[in-house]
C-alpha cells in the first residue's frame, strides 16, 4: 500500500485526541486553572494601574476566552460542539471577547496523528486492514468537530472519502456537554440571566445522531433516493463493506468549494444559490427532512457537470408534520404581510405564548417580517446589496437584551433558523441574485406528499 506522507513529515498540525474520560477531564481543569491565573494576572495588572476591576472584567478578558477555546477545539467531539452551538445560537448575547474567539471553534480543529488514526482503522476494520487498499493518505482532506476525512483507493478501484471519527466522542458526549456548560457557566464567561438548557439537550442529542456513522449513511442513501429525479445534485454513494458506527466510506467526490465561486459569472452563482434554497424548501415541506448544518463546507461544485455536490448528513433531522405545516403557515403570513397568520403560526412553533407581553409578541413577528424578506419581495433579490443579516441581528439582539422576555424557542426551530441563516450568508458572499418568492410560490402550492418520503414522520 502506497502512503502519501512526506520523508519528514511535521506534526504541528496534528494533536492526538484525548480518548479516556480522565484525561478529558484533566483538559477541562487546565482550561479552569488558565483561567484563575488569568484573573490574578489581570488583576494585579488593573491593581498596578490604580483601577479597582470587577469580577466580570477579570473573567472576560480575550486571554480567558482563548483559553477557553483554546483546550475546547484540543478536546474536539462534544466539547468543541458546545463553544460552536453557544457560538452560532448566542452570539449575539455573549460578551465580544468570547464571541468573537468562539467562533473560530466552528472551523477550527486539529487533526488525529498516524498512529491514531490507524489505531482507530484497525479497530473498525481489523488487524491487517491496510491489505483491502492500493492507496491510503494519512493527511486528512477535512478536520472538524467529530471526525476527519481522508482519501483511499481500494484494490478493486473504488475512489473513496473515509470519514474517521475521533476515539472517544460517542462515550464522553453527555459528560463533555455537562462538563463544558457548568464550566463556562462557573467561570462567567455566560451571562447569568442566559437558559441555555435547551441549547444543551439540543447538542446532546444532535452529537449522539452525528456521532453514529451507520445512521449517517443511511441519511446519505435516503437523500439518494430522495434527489434520484433531481440530476442537478451529486450525492457520494455509501459502501457498506467498509462503513461502521464510527467509519464511514464513501465516494470520493471532487469539486471546488461552493464559496470559492465568488468569481463565477453571476448567473452561475446564482444557479447555484437557487438550487440551495429550493432544496430547503422542498426538504421542509415535501421530505420533512432536513440537513440542518448550514456550514458551507458541506456543499461543493463540479464546475464540468454544473452539479451540486452534498457533503455530510450528520446533522440531518425529521421534522412532524406540524412543524412543517406551522412553518408553511408563518412563511405564508409573512409572504402575505398577515401579522395574524404569522402570530398564530408563531404561537404553535413556540415563539412565544400567551403569557408573553404584546410587545415582546409584536417584535418576535418584527423579526418573523425580517427573515422571510427575500420570500417576500417579488422578482430576484439582491443579496449582494443586503443588510439583512445586521438588521435581524440588531432586532434580535434588542429582545434579547430585555430580561422580560427570556425565550429559546423549540430545537427544531432554531436549527431551521440557523439553516436559513446559513443559506442567507452564502447567498450574500456570492453576491446571487435569487428569485426566492417563486420558489416558495411554487413550494407552498397544495400538493400530495412525495410517496418517497417517510410515512412515519
């Protein structure tokens, strides 16, 4: 078997991932102990300058939050998961210093070493594993929070992308979301007056899905079958010879990264940014399911084919039927400027309830009007000139602040949030101008359910 490690290989972009749960917790008491220094050295520092400092100002300093993040992207799996959601879910609430260097955690994560990663392999696959392959790189193509991915070619011909998860991210990932919360929360690092228990029971359970590979790819194949008349969108095949809970071999499939068609001809970008949102639409409202991870590295490009690759079903969720037909309901009110429609549509999601005040109710749909913008203005919208994303994040950010009015709405809602979010910041990268309004026109239309989808959602 061929490897493609160079003669001196460096190891500065890997770092073994700590497996045991001692050691797990030995990572988290450093980062608590980084953190009590850094408030003694930021105090005597403000005491040296004559300052009398808070005790918030000590725990918030950019040396504390890097700290933070620092030991979780070391920790990976669910640890890492955690800074990402508080991240992407809160950021608007946390203190700058934290957001601002958490954010690096929902792209940054370092790689298994070799020997890691073979013994990993050799635990999924056997002894002498290496023997089924012509071909194996051990420099990973991808990192993240779960696993890495590396490239193979078997000794029959197939082209493969591994997925290899990380040693000890299935077991540690309820004590790691507990571990990390508590400490983040201990340290003052969140707010208080900040609920994240449902972001918490969200992350465990959407990590316990993400880290089961065999659920993964029975994702991949059922969006196979589900696109089988859509030629315009490229899903890898999944092969079960060599597919485990934590290892999962798929075609290798090449392109370019969607967000690098920023210099494409308009009409390209554009395209490509249709098919996303027409893909939502219908994942919502035919499948009633839905790839709920809007990072945009899991969509690529065959420039030659003009196809759209789709990476990664980890995070892909069912939605019930009500959720999908409350949903429809709310963009419908909005499209229609109906402030009834969307507030009886927002009640039934979970936006609010009849114990909130008006006002908190009337800028939940404030918010509502904002989101669905692109759905509601006739004809293509220009995401190229958009503000949208500052506008609905200073709306937000007002009701937020106001401790009157606490409420994280259901899961499921705040990952469709984060999915059109998602698709709203690519769109705006690329410059697209997409006719959103007839692609919800058409999707909205009363319609028999697909046959493909499941009966049981």
């Amino acid at each position: 078997m061929n490897h493609d490690e160079p003669k001196k290989k460096s190891t500065a972009n890997t770092l073994a991932v700590p497996s045991g749960r001692g050691s797990r917790l030995m990572r988290l008491g450093w980062m608590a102990t980084g953190i009590a220094g850094g408030m003694v050295a930021e105090g005597a520092r403000q005491l040296a300058q004559g300052n009398r400092p808070r005790m918030s100002e000590l725990l918030l300093t950019p040396g504390n939050a890097m700290r933070v993040a620092d030991q979780l992207a070391k920790l990976r799996g669910a640890a890492m998961k955690v800074g990402q959601l508080v991240s992407m879910e809160t950021g608007d609430l946390l203190p700058p210093a934290l957001a601002d260097i958490l954010a690096r955690l929902r792209s940054d994560a370092r790689a298994m070493p070799k020997s890691q990663v073979t013994s990993v392999l050799q635990n999924n696959w056997g002894k002498g594993w290496e023997r089924r392959f012509k071909h194996f790189s051990f420099t990973p193509m991808a990192a993240a929070s779960i696993g890495q991915v590396h490239r193979a070619q078997t000794l029959d011909g197939r082209d493969l992308a591994i997925k290899i998860q990380y040693p000890g991210v299935r077991e540690s990932i309820d004590s790691d979301v507990d571990n990390v919360a508590g400490l983040l929360r201990m340290s003052g690092l969140l707010p208080k007056e900040m609920d994240i228990k449902p972001l918490l029971r969200d992350a465990k359970r959407q990590l316990h899905d993400e880290a089961d590979y065999l659920k993964e790819g029975n994702y991949l194949a059922r969006y196979g079958e589900l696109l089988a008349d859509a030629p315009e969108y490229l899903l890898p095949a999944r092969h079960d010879d060599l597919t485990t809970q934590s290892v999962l071999a798929m075609d290798y499939v090449g392109g370019v990264a969607v967000e690098s068609l920023v210099s494409a001809e308009q009409g390209e970008r554009d395209r490509v940014m249709t098919l996303l949102f027409a893909l939502l639409l219908r994942e919502l409202l035919e499948f009633r399911l839905v790839q709920t991870d809007p990072n945009f590295a899991n969509y690529r490009y065959d420039t030659a084919t003009q196809q759209l690759i789709l990476l990664d079903f980890g995070a892909t969720r069912p939605y019930k039927a009500s959720m999908s037909r409350d949903f429809k309901h709310l963009m419908q009110g909005a499209m229609a400027a109906d402030r009834e429609v969307m507030a009886q549509a927002c009640m039934a999601i979970g936006y609010f309830d009849d114990t909130n005040q008006e006002r908190h109710r009337q800028a939940v749909l404030d918010i509502g009007q904002q989101a669905f913008e692109p759905f509601s203005q006739s004809g293509a919208y220009d995401f190229g000139t958009s503000d949208l994303p500052e506008r609905i994040r200073a709306t937000g950010l007002a009701l937020g602040m106001d401790r009157e009015f606490w409420k994280i709405p259901p899961s499921d809602a705040m990952l469709l949030q984060r999915k059109f979010g998602g698709l709203y910041l690519l769109a705006i990268r690329l410059k697209a101008r997409v006719d959103v309004h007839a692609l919800a026109t058409v999707a909205l239309q009363p319609r028999k359910r697909s046959q493909k989808s499941d009966p049981n959602l």
